[in-house]
C-alpha cells in the first residue's frame, strides 16, 4: 500500500488546512461557548467542495477518493471537530448512500443539492431506546396505497436542527426483525415531522443535536432507498464508511492538541528553560506523535481499501477505535502540558479535549468497535 499522497491529495490537505487556520479558527471559542452552528461557513465549506467530496462530478459532488476526504477533515478538525463533523455527516452517512443504493430521480432530486452543499443532510438511526443496538427500533414505518406513514422519535440527530434532507430508518414489518427495517428520505417542513430542541452538548457544541418527531408523517414510496427490509443493511453498510470520517475527525482533534502543544512547549519557561526542555514533555510530546503517526496510518488505510473495494468493515471500526483513544489520551495531556492555562478557553485545549469524547460514543461507542472486530476476527 502507497502511503504517500499524490499531488492532488497535498493540494486538498493544503487548501483543507488553510481553510481551518484563516476561516474556522477566528471564532471558533465563540461558537463553541454560544453553541452556535457555522451556517455561513458551511457554505464556504460547500463552495471549496468538501460537502460531497466523493460523490461522483454529475451528482454536483467533487468524484475524489476517501483518502482524500480523511486528508481533507483531519485538517479541519485539527481547529474545529463541530465542523468537521457537520462534514462527516453529510459526505459519509448521507451522501455517500445516496450514491451507492439511490435512484437515478433521488439522486437528481437529493444528492445533487446535498453534494454541492445547497442542502444539508442528516442520518437518522438512533432512538431513545435504540442506540448501541440499533436493530430495536420503535420508529414504525405503515405501507398505505402509495405512501407510508411514519410515526416514532429519532435521537441525537446530528445536523438535525438544520437539515434539509434527512435519512430515517424504520421499522416497516417488526416481524421480520432487523430485516423488517427500511431507510427513508424525509424532507424538512413534511407535515406531521417536528424537529426538537437542540442538546446542550459537553463538546463538539457548534454542531447540533437534536431529536425528530414523526406524527402520521406521510412519505412517498418513491422516497424508500432500495427494497423494503434493506434499511439496516444500509444503515451498517453507511457506518462501515462514516467511522472512517469519525476516526479522521479524531486524529485531527488529537494532531490539532498536539500542534499545540509543541509550540507552548518552546514558548513556556518553568525553572529557567523551556518546559521543552524537561525530559517528561518531551516525553509525552513523543508519545503524541507516536500514536498520532500510528492513528494516521489506520485511517489511511481503511481509507485505501475502501477506495479499493476490498473489505474495511474491520479496518475502518479499528481505526475508529484507536484514533478515538488517540484523541482522548492526547487532549488530555495537552491541557496537561499547558497547565493551568490548559484548563482555560484560550489556548484551545479544553475545548478539545471536550471534543474528543464524542468521537468514542458516536457511530458506535468503542465497545461496539470491539464487537465488530471481534466478530470479524472469530468468524
Ligand atoms: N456491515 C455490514 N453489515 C453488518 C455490519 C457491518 N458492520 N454489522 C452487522 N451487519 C449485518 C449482519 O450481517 C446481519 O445481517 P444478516 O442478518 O442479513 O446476516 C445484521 O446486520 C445484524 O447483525 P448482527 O446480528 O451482528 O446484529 P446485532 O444486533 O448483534 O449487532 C451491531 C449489530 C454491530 C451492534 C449494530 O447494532 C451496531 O453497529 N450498533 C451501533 C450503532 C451505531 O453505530 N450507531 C451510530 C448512529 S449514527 C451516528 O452516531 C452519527 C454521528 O454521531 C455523527
Ligand atoms: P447505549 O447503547 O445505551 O450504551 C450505553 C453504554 O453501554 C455504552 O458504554 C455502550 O458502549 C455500552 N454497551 C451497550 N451495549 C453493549 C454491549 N453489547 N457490550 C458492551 N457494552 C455495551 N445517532 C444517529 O443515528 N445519528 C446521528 O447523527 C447521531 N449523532 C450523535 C451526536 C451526538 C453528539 C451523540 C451524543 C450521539 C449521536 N448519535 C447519533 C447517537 C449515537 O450513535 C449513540 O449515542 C451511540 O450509538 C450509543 O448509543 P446510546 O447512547 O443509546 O448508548
């Protein structure tokens, strides 16, 4: 496997990054504190191409390879993981379904103006009793003449307070259990869906969070994604690649703490030196860049085999696994290494360290990573 990028795959990385540094990070401590979602600089976002960046050029989206997409949000969640997964969402749990199983009409109608970022798309599994076990769903999807009606609740939604597009599963025949769920395309503004009140998040607070309501909400057929009962293969099909962007948004929250880290490392004299000069920094700055390096790699190449249409269920939820625990342990040490100035908003370290929680809980909490390898492992 080729690890080096080619020059288009340094062009993104280069124009990703600074895209982060000159218009995510000016405000980035106030849209966290104010939980304020980055309507504006979705939009920018969608103008240098990063909201559909896999999808093929026809569908309005940028026909460029995975690896390029974890290049592209590692260096935006390296400043703003709420950014990164506003990205995450739309490019890998919505778009790149719609792509794979859509109709030629859903895709004309849906991806084309949530590739080029028109629209903004959000996945809709979880449930207040479904989440780790995503086959219970309660949400119940009923077959009349040529629409169904949907009634349930969904749970921490992400985008879910803006959306436009929205991909529901529910269950259209309990019976047949997880092959009695199906996936649906909602619009925002249906009559009988309501949207609820944004989550009052530990981190990642500039994105949203919220749950959807569906009363009698009536879907046309045409809106079911492939056959009734395919809807929980899709949604684990859809996780296999969107852990990908997950573990992608980890290294880069980790490598952003660690950037950091290194240059208040130079900057901060204790005891006459700078604390860089203390074995037990450098220490823990080369542990950061260790398992930093060794997260990178994971990513890359759950990213390359997919990219190659070979297997990357495992891949993809090791390297979600890891580059989440990659994230934590870093973030920690940076507000370590950035003592009691560490603990406050400034220097950027607090928040994410915040950030970095989630990714061990969303898309499948680690011990469901551990499920997943292992049962490909035992199998
Ligand atoms: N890829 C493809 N198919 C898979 C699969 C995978 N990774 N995992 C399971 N399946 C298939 C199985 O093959 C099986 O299909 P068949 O019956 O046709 O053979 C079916 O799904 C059921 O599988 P299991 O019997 O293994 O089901 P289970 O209930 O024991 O466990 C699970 C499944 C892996 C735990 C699954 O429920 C799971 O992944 N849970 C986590 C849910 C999750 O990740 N939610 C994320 C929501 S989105 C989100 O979080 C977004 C965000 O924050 C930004
Ligand atoms: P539970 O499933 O109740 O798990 C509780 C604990 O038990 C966890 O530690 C878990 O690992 C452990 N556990 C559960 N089952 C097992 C087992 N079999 N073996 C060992 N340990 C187990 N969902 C969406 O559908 N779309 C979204 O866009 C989305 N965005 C989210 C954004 C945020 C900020 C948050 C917090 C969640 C989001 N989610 C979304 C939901 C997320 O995927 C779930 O929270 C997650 O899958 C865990 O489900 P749960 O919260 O119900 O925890």
């Amino acid at each position: 496997m080729d690890f080096d990028l080619n020059e288009e795959q340094l062009a993104i990385k280069e124009a990703a990054s600074d895209f982060a540094q000159t218009v995510l990070l000016p405000k980035v401590i106030e849209r966290d504190i104010q939980c304020e979602f980055p309507k504006e600089l979705v939009a920018q976002m969608a103008e240098m191409g990063f909201m559909g960046m896999m999808v093929p050029q026809e569908y309005g989206g940028g026909g460029m390879d995975t690896l390029s997409y974890v290049i592209a949000l590692e260096e935006i969640a390296k400043v703003d993981a709420s950014a990164a997964v506003i990205m995450s969402v739309n490019n890998s749990l919505v778009c790149w379904g719609l792509e794979k199983y859509g109709t030629k009409s859903q895709k004309e109608k849906y991806l084309k103006p949530l590739a080029s970022g028109k629209c903004l798309g959000a996945f809709a599994l979880s449930e207040p009793e479904a989440g780790s076990d995503a086959t219970s769903q309660s949400t119940t999807a009923v077959e009349k003449e040529d629409h169904y009606l949907i009634n349930g609740t969904k749970n921490w939604i992400t985008n879910g307070y803006s959306a436009d597009i929205y991909l529901v599963i529910a269950q259209t025949n309990k019976k047949k259990e997880h092959h009695g769920i199906s996936v649906f395309i909602v619009e925002r503004g249906w009559a009988g869906f309501e949207v609820g009140k944004k989550e009052d998040k530990m981190g990642i607070r500039a994105s949203d969070t919220c749950s959807l309501m569906f009363t009698d909400m009536k879907v046309p057929k045409e809106n079911r994604i492939g056959e009734e009962g395919f809807g929980f293969k899709f949604a684990m099909e859809t996780l296999n690649g969107g852990r990908i962007g997950i573990a992608a948004q980890a290294l880069g929250i980790a490598a952003g703490a660690m950037e950091l880290s290194v240059k208040y490392a130079k900057e901060r004299k204790t005891f006459g030196k700078p604390i860089s000069e203390h074995q037990a920094i450098q220490f823990k700055l080369a542990d950061m860049d260790t398992e930093i390096e060794a997260a990178r790699l994971l990513c890359y190449k759950a990213a390359l085999k997919k990219d190659k249409n070979e297997s990357y269920v495992r891949l993809s939820a090791i390297a979600k696994l890891y580059s989440s625990k990659v994230a934590m342990k870093t973030t920690n040490e940076a507000v370590q290494i950035h003592g009691g100035y560490g603990y406050v908003r400034e220097y950027h370290v607090e928040r994410m360290m915040r950030d970095a929680k989630i990714t061990e809980i969303y898309e499948g909490t680690s011990e469901i990573q551990k499920i997943v390898i292992s049962r490909k492992l035992l199998s």
